[in-house]
C-alpha cells in the first residue's frame, strides 16, 4: 500500500464532474484506491466546494489551496495565499511516498524537487499552467495522452532535455464504452423541460463557453447544416457551466453566444431554439 499525494489546480466536486481532465483524474484515484492504496487529493477551495470529504474508497479530498477559484489565471490570487499553498502542501509532500501532480499545473519547483517520486501528466499541451509546469518539470515521469503531446514535448522540450522521453509513459486517452453507448434520450428530455423532441436530430457541445472550446465553431456548424442544409429540426444542446455558481465572469460569454446565434439564424430566417 501506498500513500498518494495529488495535486489538482482544477475543482474535484462529490457528485459531479468539472470537466474531462478531472473526469480523468476522479477515475485514476477511485482505481488507486481499490488497490488498496490511500489517495488524498488537494485541489482549489470554492465557495461552492470548501470542505473535506470522501470520494470513494481510501480516497479523500482535500478542497483547501486558495487558488483563484475559476479558469484562466489560477495563480492570480493574494501572495499570502500563495504561501499557504506551499506550507500546506510542503507539509503533505512528507507524509506521502508518491507525488502525483496532475495537468502539470505546479508552477512551485521547489515542491517539484522533493525526495519522493515525483509525477506529472499533460492532458493537454495548451494552457500556461501547464506548460511551464511541462517546460520546468526535471523528475521521475511524465504522463501524456496522445502521440500529439508525445510528439510536442519531443519538439520543443526535447530540444534541450534530448533524454526527455526516456522519462515519458504514452497513455492514450481512452473510451468507456459502458457510458458511452447510444441509449433513449429520455433522461435529456427531462432535464430540457420537452424543448427535444424524438424527431429532432441533437448535437451536444459539452464544453464550458470559453470561445477557445469552439463555441463558434459548433454555431457556424449547426448554421451550416440547418440553413444551407435544409436539416430544420436539428438542435445545438450547451450546459450552463457550474463555475456560474462563484463567478460572473461567464456572463459575457453566454451574452456574446446567444447575440452570435441571433446573428445566424433569426437574420437568415431560420429560427433557433
């Protein structure tokens, strides 16, 4: 049995997911600890998520690093706080064996540079966080998800760490197909109050608003297929995000998508739901 220490920058909510890469990580600690081992997960308080709990079995998390509670610019918080970081996880990293730093997003080397075997993985080769903690990371192993990130270490990092892949471990991102399967959309149904209804031909867009997920891309898309097209009953689904629940700063954006599809279809004389 061993005792895991996990850093996450992102939130590890209970009784629902913030996004794939914590999808991921959720999955990753539920297994460790049906090994056998106990995984403690330290990730950012939230007004909406600041207390200690059980996630499954041997694994608990910890909500308490006073990051800035919502994407992009994490670390843009008071210094005090960083320095509570850093005490509290400087205190943990020595009562563990293993350090798993998950997205590469501990910008902090010398936390990095404890004696215990020290882990990142990249779930994307994208975000600031990320790749300075890739750029900066001289330990144990790196984790990556697809022959895309392999390949993007290997040019860029590689130019000046050439033994680099010696310490990569190639994971590619895979599919569970015991959710993933084509079921009835009752379910959906209900949670849009009828507005689908068996005819309609749905597209999902399970993102967060931010225009880098490709909001505008999928509108441009839906355009496509419905004006030029002529496939009128199909619909665009998008989730309103939780981070609503701690910040304003998604209200432009939901303002910005719906001005956008007013633009494409009530001005083409087609009309979106």
């Amino acid at each position: 049995m061993k005792k895991v220490l996990i850093f996450s920058l992102g939130p590890v909510f209970k009784d629902y997911v913030h996004g794939g890469s914590q999808k991921v990580l959720r999955e990753v600690a539920v297994h460790l600890g049906k090994k056998g081992n106990r995984v403690n997960i330290y990730c950012v308080e939230r007004d909406d998520n600041n207390k200690p709990f059980q996630l499954s079995e041997n694994v608990r998390i910890f909500p308490v690093l006073k990051f800035k509670q919502t994407f992009p610019s994490s670390y843009k918080t008071a210094p005090y706080d960083l320095w509570k970081i850093i005490n509290i996880l400087n205190k943990q990293i020595k009562k563990h064996d293993i350090f798993y730093i998950h997205d590469a997003d501990l910008n902090f080397y010398y936390l990095c540079n404890q004696k215990i075997p020290t882990v990142i993985s990249l779930r994307d080769f994208l975000y600031p966080e990320t790749l300075l903690g890739a750029f900066n990371f001289r330990r144990d192993k790196i984790i990556v998800n697809s022959q895309h990130t392999l390949k993007s270490l290997r040019y860029t990092i590689g130019n000046y760490l050439p033994e680099i892949e010696k310490r990569v471990e190639l994971i590619e991102n895979g599919i569970n197909l015991n959710l993933f399967k084509k079921v009835k959309h009752k379910r959906i149904l209900k949670l849009i109050d009828g507005k689908i209804n068996k005819n309609d031909k749905v597209v999902l867009y399970p993102h967060r608003p931010d225009p880098s997920k490709g909001i505008y891309q999928a509108l441009k898309a839906i355009h496509k297929l419905k004006v030029e097209k002529g496939l009128i009953n199909i619909k665009l689904l998008i989730p309103r995000y939780v981070d609503e629940e701690v910040t304003k700063d998604l209200e432009n954006y939901y303002k910005n998508i719906i001005q956008e599809s007013e633009k494409l279809f009530f001005i083409s004389g087609s009309h979106m739901d």
